[in-house]
C-alpha cells in the first residue's frame, strides 16, 4: 500500500466501558459479601492475637473472683 493512498480505512471501534461495568458491579458485590460475612463472623482472630505486656494477666485469661 502507498503513502499516498488517500482512500479512507475502516475503522471499527468499541465502547470499552460497555462490558465492564459489569465486573465493576460484580466484583463491588463480591467484595460486600465477603467483607460483610468476615463482620458478621466477629473478625475470628481480631481477638486472640493480641499481645501483652510480659508478666501481665489478659482480661481474658483472669480468673473469676
């Protein structure tokens, strides 16, 4: 084909935000849930990781009086 050419070329294009939004939604809706279930569980390990000073009694571990 020639530079100088001058016949126009077809050119095919695409709205790329047509199909996407789409994922957006369902990933935004994949993130809710599981976000929204690891709350309602409690946060399992939020709890039992924390530290304390050496020598000192957790609230959790105190004995009953």
């Amino acid at each position: 084909m020639s530079d100088l050419d001058r016949r126009p070329l077809p050119v095919v294009s695409r709205n790329p935000t047509a199909g996407s939004s789409l994922y957006v939604m369902v990933g935004a809706l994949v993130v809710v849930v599981l976000v929204g279930g690891y709350v309602i569980l409690g946060m399992p390990g939020l709890h039992t990781q924390v530290a304390h000073m050496p020598g000192q009694q957790s609230v959790a571990s105190a004995p009953d009086k």
